[in-house]
C-alpha cells in the first residue's frame, strides 16, 4: 500500500455524485476516493472490510466476528428508522441490489468512490439518501499482458479485550475437603444426562434466591469433585483463512481485457463447526468498434458455500435473503450461560453430548454447543451474478451518448438439518423443548429448507452536451459546460419459499421425502419498480471556479396515492480564490485551495408494500382465511426525504520547497447539516380504525457533523519515505418531531434492552433504571428522596453506588431514565505508509473511536446465576470485606423497594460501559525480492506478514467494543452486546507474484 501525498489528492477524477467525469478540483460536494492499492487485504478478503477506517466521516464498523456477516456502515447521518443506514451500491456505473458487497472480489477493486449525504448524492434521487458506495473493477493497461498471483494463509482468533471469564470461585455447600455436597452432605456427581443434582449455597440452601443471602460469599475453589472449565477455551478455537487469487490483463489500442479468478476459504473458530467457502470469477472487457463507439462487458460470478451449522453461525432464517440478517448464533447465549464446572466437552454416559447441563436452580439457560455440533447440519449454497453492459458513442466533440444495463441476480438455499435426538438421554430426560429444533413439536429432528431469489435489474441512458467557449466558439471567456440528462430504471423482484419436514429417522437417507410431515412455512415475493429521469447543469470557469444545478424526479410502485412523481432538486458551487492570483507569494505557498458548498435533497422509499392493504393468508381446515394484520398500510404514504447543506474547503499546502520533512499538507474539511422529513413508522391509532397501529410520515429528525481528511509526508528522501493520512468524523443524529408526541417503543434483535425514540432525543437511545449515587438521590420531581432523612445510615456509598447495608444490594430507581447514546462522540484513523527504495514497506493502520457506548447484556445474563468472573471480585460492606454473592447479583435483579421480581434483567446503568477504544486494524510488512534481485520474467516477488486487529486499548469490560448486537445496518438497533461473536485477532502470511 502507498499513499498519495500532494496535491494530486485533490485533482483525481471522480465520477460519483456528478454523474461525469470530473476533476476533484473542480467539485463543488464532497466525493472521497481510495484506490484499490490502498485497501488492506484481509483475511476475509471482503470490501466492507477493507474500507473501516478510509472513508473521513463515515461510521463503518465490524459488529459481528461471524464469518460472512456484513459490517455496520452509516456514511453521513440517520435518515430513516425502518430504512436503515445501508448505503446505495454500485459496480461500474450500475446499481448492485441483489449481491452483498462482502461477497464482490476485493482483489478486482480498481478504486472506489463515495458520496456520502443527501448533498453529494442527489442525483440519484429517492435512493441517494444513505450515501452511494461505487467499486470501479480493474481494466487491462497497455503494454505486454500481465500475471499476477497471490497466495495468502491466516490464523483467526477471538478477541477478547476484556478478559471475559467466568467465576473461578464459588459459594456452594462443600464438606471438610471442599467437594461441593448437597444439603444433606452426600458428595454430588454428574447424572447420565450430564447434569448435577441437590447444588446448594453454603447459606439460604437449594434455592435460587439464595444468591442474595449476604452470608454467601464466592471464596471457594473448583479443586475437589468439581473442576474449573474455561469455557471460552472449548469453544472459540483457532479458525484459518485462505486467499488464492490469479490475474491476466492486458490491452492493446482498441481493446482491453481483465480477467480475474479468486478463491477465499475461511474455517470458523466457533469448534471449527464449518467454514465459508467463496469464488469469483470477473472479467472486464472493452472495445472500440469504430471511432468514438466502445462497448465494454463486466462480469462477477460468484459461487458461496457455507457449512456452518444452526445456533453456529448458519446462513439462513426468515429474510435472511434480504442480506440485513446476522448467522444463527443462538446456541452462544447458551453456553455463555453454562456454569463453568460443568465440561462442555463431556459426553454422557450413551456416548453423546448433552443438550444443556443443568444443576437445579443454576445454568437454567445452558446450553452446550457440542450438541448442535453433533445432532445439526448446515448448507448453504449460494449464486451470484453480476452482469453490466456498456455502449459509448462519442458522436463529436460535442455530443456524448451512454447506455448502460446491468442485472444481478443472486440464488440462494439454505438447508439446516436437525437429526434424530430421540435416544439421546439429556434430551429424553428433560423433554419439553429441550432439544435442537425450529419447528419441530418432539426430539425426532427435522429439515427447514430457506430458498431465495432476488433479481434486479437497471437501465441508465444518459446523453452529454458539452461546450467549451475559448476551443468551440473562438469566445475569450474560459467558461465550459456539460449539460447532462439521463432516464434511469430500476426493477427488483424477491421471492422467498420457506418450507420444513418434521420427523426423521435415526437412519439415513436424511432428506425431505424422509420426514414424516411437511409443511409450506413461508411463501413471499416482493415486486418493485422505480424509473425517474436526471437533467444536471455544469458551468465551469476556468480553474477559477463552477456552478452546478438540477434536479432528479423518480416514479415508483412504492409511492403515495396516484404514484406521483418525487422531485429531488440540487445545486453546488466552489471557487479557487488563489486562481485570481496566480504566481503570487500565497499561491505558491497555498498551491491548491478551494472552496465549495452544496444543497441537495434525496431519499429513501417506503417499502414494496407499504401502501397497499395486505392480508394475512392462514389455512382452516381445507380452506383458507384471511385476516386484517395488527399494522394497517397508508395509500398515501410519502417517500422519506433528506434535505442536506455542506460546505468545505480542499487545499495544499506547501510542495515547492524540496523540504525532507513535513514538505507539503494536503487536506479537505467537510460540515454538513441534514433535516430528514416524512420519516416514516408505525403509530397507534384507534381499534375502530380496524387496526391498532398504522405506518405513516411519523417522524422528523435532523443530524449534523464535521469531517476532515490530512495526508502529510512525514519524509521523503533518496530512499525513505513516509507518509501519513488521518481521517475524522464526527455526527449526531436526533428526533426532532413524533406525530402524535407519543414516545415510539421499538422492537430490539439484541435482547431484552430497552430502546425508544424520544422528540429531542438521540437515536438508539438506550432507557433504564439508574444506580443510586448518594444518600440524598431524589427521584425526577427534583424534590422527593429515596432515602428519607435519618434513614442514611441503613446504606453506604460502594464503587461509586448506593448499597443497602442490611441486604447488601446496589440500590436502582424505579423511574426510567435515557441511559446511554451508543453513538461515538467521534470516530479516526490514523493510515501509515513507510516504503524503503521500493523493496521494503511498512504499512500500519490505527483507528480511534471515541465516546461510544455498549450495554453489556452478555455480562447482564451472567449475573443472574453468579456464572461472571465478577463475583469472585471482594468488596467492602459494613467493614466486611469478600466476594458478596447479594451484591453482584443485586445489579441483575434489585430495583428500589423490590430485592427481586420487577428488577429482574431490567435495563439498568451498571450495565452500560464505555465502548470507545484505540485499535490497530492493520499492520503489514512486505519484502518485494524482485527489486533487489533479477529475477527472470518476474517483475514482483513480495512475500508480506500482515496482522489486523492485533492489539486494542480499551475500557470495556466484554469481548470487543467494537461488535452490536442488533441488526445490521439498523438505525436504532445498536449499542448492545448481547452474546454476539466477536471480531477475531489475525496473523497472515502472503505472497505476490507479478509476471
């Protein structure tokens, strides 16, 4: 990787955001660019991946450590809340809708532009409002046709930040040589079903209160009949990844051509249950068939296998086709939920893992993962295609015609199997639905079969006039215009069919026709249509400046009564004021210098169905039903629009003085400022309307924030060169506005935390129950005490907390507080580039995220059975000291007046920690043989030892504080961590060939 230093930065041409090929110098938005040499090629070897950390502003992060689940981006503001923040897509001039981007070949990344807000994205209209990430695939140069090979192996770990361990000490009833016994003193032994029997606490006896029993004090250790299990040990194992990837290109005059195959095989370190296997084959290939006429061909095939297995990180569900869905992961709660002397490697005593491990009141959710490794299969299979055309006819120096077709088609089947488990002894034992299944009534296993098809296909017809005054009219003004006007259209067709057999034998063959019954559980298809046309007027003046106008109107299917049209107006401007001084002290010191500022309005459309009634299809007998869904749709439902103001400023500084360090600054600095109209959501509305809630324009919302971008070069010698570029982001996003006023309740994927959108408030605001913090802590009339006066001396201050010194519990409100903005208060990177003589780089990549937080749910279930490593941790109480079992287990179930019942996992503030932390992301160093030594037809040898996520600075007490919970790309549904996988530690070795 080598990184531009100087004012060529700010002159690349770009393409995104303005339709044309245009000079960065003469934008007047902000469009950022990183070339595909500047992307770090991780073990995943996926785009979303690469780009955390380039992109100034953006919020791109990676929330689950699941092979194959896609990362969070949020380039520039929330503008929707059931629209999410993913951005717009694009390979080569065409919309992608159908196909991931994890799953496009990062080795064929050219380079890729982003747009980021509704300023710089306008053009595209009621789908711009997100932002638009655009790839460029590589096409052949002249000269003789080029090899390149490379070939990479890694070792994938967990991490693990905040040593997350459970309790390796205990307050259970032992004997005289600390074997646990049960109450009557009796030795306990695991059962054939591999669970334990009559576990009491040395105080309080067999019962699950008695964890708040102060005399109960976590001080023994697992050395006698019960042994220590590190469970994380067992489970997050040391996963691999490999690359292989050959490239021929080559181009002569007329022609060019890029041919590309890449293969990526990741095993999984969840007991290296399974593992992603994925191929690209993309060729890109142009011609001129006669002067000024050129067609071009892109293509991506894409083949995806994935073995994991269900509750291991599976493909599959419900929607999953739609791409906005984490792997199944739910057998990770269990065992983090598994009382550590339990071993979950240890079989029964009929040769099988148990189901869960259970020991009366405590592991109540247990569940050990070798038993969906042993009694499950996972399948997925997966296509994609990715196909555009290109025909160009430069009809003079005037006229410029363009059409491009693209369809992506992506076919996709997910198969979980669930084998027999009827003689298995943990599940017979315990029954009920205490074995792995979805739909299964009984343990007799089952087949879901999860079938998607998505294809989407756009048209783009655009015509060009250009102008220029001084060439064309012989007219001494150095004024040039391109006018611009396009017809885009858009069609998507999904189409999901869901169906299962229950009932298999204990026998092979295991296949639907084997099954005793089978049922169609799901059976959707989902149409949808956009077309709109673009007009876009461009005035340049010279290198002194430009203006840019026009609009962009978009039909759709999904619209509002009578599908009128959307409009979406824009408009920019910037100025070079040194141009007016050229050859000046200050222009020579200030060699580049803009200044720029834009308006534009975009959007975000409402679902395919979402104006229309819809009616819930059920079966009665032999016939069939329909009932009215519980949220009605609204005809008049309006398209969600974001309307966005920027300026910033481009610039260089120094470059001419031949200085060996800090020679020049190049840089660019961005503030926006965004109000989001007609957002839409679900509303309560009388039953006499015949529905209890409907979805409409509920929401106002606005957001704001700065971004900036420096490239220095540190040094710069006859061999030694270092450069360096940072990136900032900052952005916050609120409600202004809710139809009605009524707080919105929403519905989380991470848990049982509480989320609302609240007027004035930020979004994914957390709410919950607060700590008391002193002895006069009033409730939020700002008057009443919650220790009445004379009664402080029932409580003390413990870590920072009201404790009471009777029952040793923290003290929490009963009234509900906003708790926690997950949003960081800013986000950099800090890109390192240091070459020596062109043999030898070092190439390092820092990220700082700063202010975010996280609602440790993971830790929050560990507390309700004293499983966390925390309750081994002593305290001081009264003046006694010790590993109270009453007081940790007091932040799981207390709320004031209440020991537990209306406490128990409530929301609450001890939970919520400080996620912000300082990574190193990438670091990799490359030794390029065939610059020191001749090799024959060879003109690269570089073998390069790479390391991503290998070190982090945090105060997070979980895994990774990078990783959320909820559902990806959710506008709201961030901030908790609730037993997700985290982001794995990676040590790559590489070699790169070049012929």
């Amino acid at each position: 990787m080598s990184l531009v230093s100087d004012s060529r930065l700010l002159t690349e041409v770009v393409v995104t955001g303005s339709g044309i090929e245009t000079s960065k110098a003469k934008l007047g938005i902000a469009v950022e660019s990183v070339s595909g040499k500047n992307l770090p090629q991780t073990p995943t070897a996926s785009i979303d991946q690469a780009l955390i950390g380039k992109i100034p502003g953006a919020q791109i992060s990676s929330v689950s450590g699941n092979p194959g689940d896609p990362v969070n981006i949020l380039l520039r503001g929330i503008n929707s809340v059931q629209g999410g923040t993913k951005p717009l897509i694009m390979v080569d001039g065409v919309q992608v809708a159908a196909t991931d981007i994890n799953s496009l070949d990062l080795s064929n990344v050219d380079r890729i532009e982003v747009a980021q807000g509704a300023a710089s994205a306008s053009i595209y209209g009621a789908q711009g409002a997100n932002g638009v990430i655009q790839i460029f695939t590589k096409k052949g140069k002249k000269g003789r046709i080029a090899v390149n090979v490379s070939s990479s192996y890694s070792t994938n770990e967990f991490l693990n930040t905040g040593n997350v361990h459970k309790a390796e000490l205990h307050p259970y009833l032992t004997d005289a040589s600390n074997n646990v016994v049960d109450s009557k003193g009796n030795i306990l032994s695991f059962t054939d079903y591999g669970s334990l029997k009559g576990l009491s606490y040395q105080y309080g006896g067999a019962t699950r209160y008695a964890i708040q029993d102060i005399r109960n004090v976590a001080d023994k250790a697992y050395n006698a009949n019960l042994k220590y299990y590190d469970h994380f040990k067992q489970v997050f194992q040391t996963g691999s990844t490999s690359n292989n990837a050959i490239n021929i290109s080559g181009a002569s005059e007329k022609s060019d051509f890029n041919i590309s195959i890449a293969n990526n095989h990741n095993v999984t370190p969840i007991l290296k249950n399974g593992y992603i296997d994925r191929t690209n084959l993309s060729a890109n290939v142009g011609t001129e068939l006669f002067k000024g006429f050129t067609i071009r061909s892109t293509t991506q095939l894409v083949y995806t296998k994935n073995t994991l297995k269900p509750g291991l990180g599976a493909a599959g569900g419900q929607y999953y086709g739609l791409g906005n869905s984490l792997g199944n992961i739910g057998r990770v709660y269990g065992f983090l939920n598994t009382s550590p002397f339990f071993d979950l490697t240890a079989r029964d005593k009929d040769g099988n893992y148990p189901y869960k491990q259970l020991s009366d009141f405590v592991s109540v959710n247990a569940n050990d993962p070798y038993y969906n490794q042993q009694y499950t299969d996972g399948l997925d299979n997966k296509i994609d295609v990715v196909q555009n055309f290109d025909v160009n006819y430069k009809v003079n120096k005037f006229v410029e015609l363009d059409a491009k077709y693209g369809i992506n088609y992506r076919n996709e089947n997910a198969r979980w199997t669930y084998y027999n488990q009827s003689t298995n002894a943990s599940a017979a034992f315990f029954g009920g639905g205490n074995y792995a299944s979805q739909f299964a009534p009984d343990n007799t296993g089952e087949i879901d079969n999860w079938q998607y098809s998505t294809t989407f296909q756009n048209f783009l017809a655009t015509a060009y006039l250009r102008t220029d005054f001084q060439n064309d009219f012989h007219i001494n003004l150095p004024i040039q215009t391109s006018t611009q006007v396009s017809f885009d259209y858009r069609k998507n067709k999904y189409s999901e069919y869901d169906t299962y057999g229950v009932g298999l034998g204990l026998a092979p063959p295991y296949n639907i026709q084997a099954t005793s019954s089978q049922a169609v559980y799901f059976d959707y298809v989902r149409p949808f249509v956009t077309y709109g046309y673009l007009v876009n007027q461009k005035v340049d003046f010279g290198d002194y400046g430009g203006v840019t106008a026009g609009f962009r109107s978009d039909w759709s299917s999904a619209f509002g009564g009578g599908s009128t049209p959307f409009t979406f107006p824009h408009f920019d401007g910037h100025i070079a004021p040194l141009a007016f001084f050229k050859n000046s002290t200050l222009a020579n010191a200030l060699p580049y210098f803009k200044l720029r500022a834009a308006y534009g309005e975009a959007g975000i459309q409402p679902g395919a169905f979402d104006r229309y009634p819809v009616l819930d299809q059920q079966n009665l007998g032999t016939g069939l039903t329909y009932a009215i869904q519980p949220t009605s749709n609204n005809p008049n439902l309006q398209v969600e629009v974001s309307k966005e103001l920027e300026i910033g400023t481009d610039f260089t500084v120094g470059g001419n003085s031949g200085r060996t360090w800090f020679n020049s600054i190049s840089g660019s600095f961005t503030y926006w400022k965004r109000k989001s109209e007609n957002v839409i959501y679900t509303i309560s509305v009388p039953p006499s309307l015949g529905s209890t809630g409907q979805r409409t324009n509920a929401i106002n919302m606005s957001s704001n924030g700065v971004q900036f971008s420096l490239t220095l070069p540190i040094y710069k010698s006859n061999g030694l060169k270092w450069d360096l570029t940072t990136n900032f982001g900052h952005q916050i996003s609120k409600i202004d506005a809710i139809s009605g006023g009524a707080d919105i309740i929403l519905t989380s994927n991470a848990g049982s935390t509480s989320l609302a959108l609240t007027p004035g408030q930020p979004i994914g605001q957390v709410y919950g129950y607060k700590a008391l913090t002193s002895l006069d802590y009033t409730r939020q009339d700002g008057v009443t005490r919650y220790i009445k006066p004379g009664d402080e001396g029932k409580y003390q201050i413990v870590d920072g907390r009201v404790v009471d010194k009777t029952t040793y519990q923290m003290q929490f409100t009963d009234e509900v507080y906003p708790l926690m903005n997950p949003n960081p208060k800013f986000n950099m990177s800090f890109i390192n580039g240091i070459s020596f003589k062109d043999f030898l780089t070092l190439n390092f990549q820092f990220d700082w995220v700063n202010g975010s937080k996280l609602y440790n749910q993971t830790k929050e279930w560990m507390y309700r059975d004293g499983i966390s490593g925390d309750f081994a941790k002593p305290v001081t109480i009264d003046g006694k000291t010790g590993a109270f079992t009453a007081y940790w287990s007091s932040a799981y179930y207390n709320l004031w007046g209440s020991l537990r019942g209306a406490g128990n996992n409530a929301t609450k503030d001890f939970f919520v920690e400080d996620a912000s932390f300082v990574r190193l992301r990438n670091i990799s160093l490359a030794f390029d043989v065939a610059k020191i030594v001749k090799l024959p037809y060879l003109n690269k040898c570089q073998l390069v030892l790479t390391g991503r996520n290998i070190l982090t600075f945090t105060k997070y007490s979980g895994y990774d504080p990078e990783i959320s919970s909820g559902s990806p790309n959710s506008s709201f549904d961030r901030g908790v961590d609730h037993s997700t996988l985290p982001n794995t530690k990676s040590y790559q070795v590489g070699l790169n060939i070049g012929f």
